[in-house]
C-alpha cells in the first residue's frame, strides 16, 4: 500500500489505536530543487496539461457518451491510462484550481469558495469579496521552474481578485496568456473576448481556437532550448455561455439536450488534436506527458451525466467525479484503465516524481504521488482517504448545498450543512447514490464520521453553525430515483 500524505498518517492511525511511522520522505523537510535536476534537460520529460472548465464525467466518447464524437481526446486514452475514479477537489471551480497548484485539499489551505465567506448574523455567507492564491504558496509551477523547467500559462486562472495581481506570472509561470480573474469570457466566446492579458482577436474569431494558436507559438519558443516544459493549458471552454461555431452545432441539433455545448466540445477535441499535432509535427511527442482532465463536474443544463448523482456545484459524485486521462509515452500500458481512487491535489506530487524532482511534502500536504499506479509497480494502489469542505454553497446554483465529504476505499459519508444530515454510500454497489446505507450500517457511518471530523478539526477548517436560505425559485436538477433496499456489504 502507498503511504498517505503525511498530513493524515498521524491522524488515521489514532483510528487503529496506534501510531503509523510517516515514511522518511514525508517526515524530513526536503531540500530545494532548484540545484537537484535530472543529469540531462532531455532525461526530464515536457508536460502539457490540459484542465478544461466544467467537462463532465460522460462528456467524452471514451467515457460513454453516446452523444460526442471526441477522437482526438480519445486518442490520450489509446495511449495512455483512463482513470474511472478521478476527483477534483470541489464542485466549484477556483478551489480546484487552487487545490491543482498548491496540492492542498480545500480543508487544508483555507481555499473553500470562489469569495471570501464570513459570519453575519450567526450565518456563515459568502461576501462579494473574490478569493485569491496567497502569494506564500509555493506552486507546482514555481516546483517545477526550480528543478529548471520553463513554464507557460494559457486560458482561465480565477485565483486572483484582480487582473493585475496574484497572477500566473506572480505564482511560478514564465508566461500569462488571458488568466485573470474572471472565471469565464464574459463578453462570450467569439471576439472581441474583453479578457485581460489576452488582445481582442478579428470579430469573430473562437476563443478556443485563439488560445490553442497561441499555446502552439509558446511551445514553438519554448522548443527553441533544451530546458523541459509545463505547458499549463487552462482552457475557459466548455463553461457557459454556451457558444459554439455554427458548424460545430450543427450535427447536435436533433441529438443532444444543449447542442451549443456539444459543438463547444467538438471544438475542444479539435484544438487537443492541433496540441498532439504539433507534439508530433515537432518531433517532442515522445518525451511529452499528456494529462486531460476536468475542474469540476458537468452544468445541470448541458450535460448527460447518467449513472451519476447531481452536477456542478454539488458533493454528489455527478459533481465532484471528472474525467483524467494520462499519457506519458514509453512508461504507461497502451490503453490501461485504473479504477483506483486519484484527486485533483495528486497532480502536484506526481509530476514532481515524473520530473525526477524530490517531493516536498511540506509544500504539497495532500499531494500523493501516483507514479507507481502509472507504471503499473503498484497493483493495490491506495492513495488513502480524500476529503471535501465546501461550508458556502452557490447561492444561484438550487442543487448547491454546503457540506463536507470523505470519501475511503469504496465508502462515501456526507455530511450537510443546510439540515445536518447525514448518508453513506458503497460506491462501488451504488455509484448513483441511490442507496443511502446510514441506518443500515452505523457503525461504519460513525468511523466514517470521526475520521472527517478529525481531518477538519487537524486543517481548522470552518464549519458552519447556520447557512443562508437559498433564493426562492424552482430547485433544477432534482430528479426522482428508486431507492433499492440495502445490500449485505461487509464493514
């Protein structure tokens, strides 16, 4: 079994009435990388890393879907590994983001919501106040750029409160194209975009297609030296406005619920395969690591997200469950599906393993390193338990609810904020969250329970006491499901 993060060993091992030894990487402080590269720059391998806004589970062909054709993002799966069980670190997308480039749960760095909350009246509510990465973080991209890599940001940052601070370019990353604060184009997807650090384009022209040409002349400057790169590339796509070209909607119009999403995510699968093409044309292909995935779940008026629970902006699995793809040539099996439970905060360690970098647990807390379930060395991979705080839900979003999340092995226990209720679920029996097991099985509700109750105490994380009334209106996503009865499921 893989050792968890040294900010839960202590804790679960209180559990089992002993203490389980951290291992000497985890309980040493870590040297620097900036002197402890690989002996070559071509030893270390390029990452491109694609985060795209608001994918769900089933958006891809690869995953399900019956509706979209996505053969370029395929094709990652192909040749590399398609995980079942990824999770981003909340249902709302600056937290995850935060959580990707700081390799903290939520719980751990504070960075629960995409504003500032405080307490009013004995309510825990969100102000208007934008959230933003403190500055003392240290990054994945300033990791990486230490251990000698050059660094580029493309597309939607949203961990700033404004766009001439605690930007990209402040948080490790050479070059800043279109990140600011806003968390989508407001101005839509079709120039001119109004988006900071990024020059309006033709009217007219797509904005996926726009940040694609110019991540392509990044990588045309970045192959000019023999340093490795990240290639962060944060695509503001497929988050509404739902904007798609004329001809990339077209096919869709008799076949999916919303065919402006759906035309959004052909054009998604065409700029990935401009990115493999150019990996290819450059000869880079080989010594470059692919890594798909997703912010946070699927939007209620867009996605087809069955079996699934909920959407975004919900703690059920339908909001939290992504897709991530890995492809790191030569290293993993062709073709491999992982069902082991990964998180969005894994990124941070795992890349610094890929790049032959030490790991410093003391900056990446939460941050397991995935690279033996990779190269397959690790058949019982177990990352060990991830948690979820989301105490301010989104107050426009009706199926949003604040409440906190473990999820162990098969087992999930929620906890929410709005009525103290409580529901356990065996995933692996019930991935739609049908069957809620809290009376059947209590005694696993409880150790459930502490084990949350322990970890957010340990990270000081707020709870709630009383929350906002959601806006009077229809709630959306609420559907009627059959509650089977209880299975026998050992404890």
């Amino acid at each position: 079994m893989i050792p968890i993060p040294r900010s839960f060993a202590g804790l679960f091992a209180l559990f089992a009435g002993t203490i389980i030894p951290t291992s000497s990487s985890a309980a040493e402080p870590q040297p620097s990388t900036k002197h402890q590269q690989p002996s070559t720059a071509a030893q270390r391998p390029n990452i491109l890393f694609i985060l795209v806004d608001d994918m769900g589970w089933k958006d891809l062909a690869c995953y399900g879907s019956e509706f979209h054709e996505t053969p370029h993002i395929d094709s990652l799966a192909e040749r590399g590994m398609r995980f079942t069980n990824a999770y981003a670190a909340c249902p709302i997308c600056a937290p995850s983001r935060a959580a990707i480039m700081t390799g903290k749960f939520p719980s751990t760095s504070g960075y629960v919501d995409n504003f500032v909350s405080e307490t009013q009246d004995g309510i825990l509510k969100r102000t208007e106040e934008r959230y933003h990465l403190d500055l003392e973080a240290v990054t994945l991209a300033e990791s990486l750029k230490a251990g000698g890599y050059q660094t580029g940001f493309l597309g939607k940052w949203h961990l700033t409160n404004d766009d001439e601070s605690h930007l990209p370019t402040d948080q490790g990353f050479d070059v800043n194209i279109a990140g600011g604060w806003k968390g989508h184009p407001r101005n839509g997807f079709f120039s001119p975009y109004q988006l900071a650090h990024l020059e309006d384009g033709p009217k007219g022209e797509y904005l996926t297609d726009r940040l694609t040409t110019e991540a392509i002349g990044v990588l045309d400057q970045f192959s000019k030296s023999d340093a490795p790169w990240l290639l962060y590339m944060s695509y503001y796509t497929v988050h509404a406005p739902f904007h798609s070209k004329p001809e990339k909607k077209a096919p869709y119009a008799s076949k999916t619920k919303n065919p402006a999403f759906s035309g959004m995510v052909a054009s998604l699968d065409e700029n990935v395969g401009r990115l493999l093409a150019w990996l290819d044309q450059s000869g880079a292909r080989d010594n470059t690591i692919v890594v798909f995935t997703s912010d946070n779940g699927g939007h209620i008026s867009a996605n087809h997200i069955d079996p699934l629970r909920s959407f975004k902006g919900a703690l059920y699995e339908g909001g939290i469950r992504v897709p991530c793809l890995i492809d790191w040539p030569g290293v993993i099996a062709p073709g491999s599906t992982s069902d082991a439970p990964i998180h969005g905060v894994d990124f941070y360690a795992t890349f610094l393993a890929m790049a032959g970098l030490p790991l410093q647990p003391d900056h990446h807390q939460d941050s397991v390193n995935l690279v033996p379930l990779l190269k397959g060395e690790a058949p019982d991979f177990d990352r060990g338990p991830m948690v979820w705080h989301f105490p301010v839900s989104v107050p426009h979003i009706a199926h949003s609810h604040p409440g906190s999340v473990i999820r162990d092995g098969d087992w999930k226990f929620l906890r929410f904020y709005t009525d103290g209720r409580e529901e356990l679920y065996h995933l692996s029996d019930d991935i739609g969250e049908t069957n809620n097991l809290i009376a059947a099985m209590p005694e696993k509700a409880e150790e459930l329970k502490v084990q949350l109750d322990t970890v957010l105490a340990a990270h000081g994380a707020a709870i709630p006491t009383a929350v906002p009334e959601k806006p009077k209106g229809k709630a959306r996503g609420k559907k009627t499901v059959a509650r089977p009865q209880p299975k026998n499921l050992e404890k």
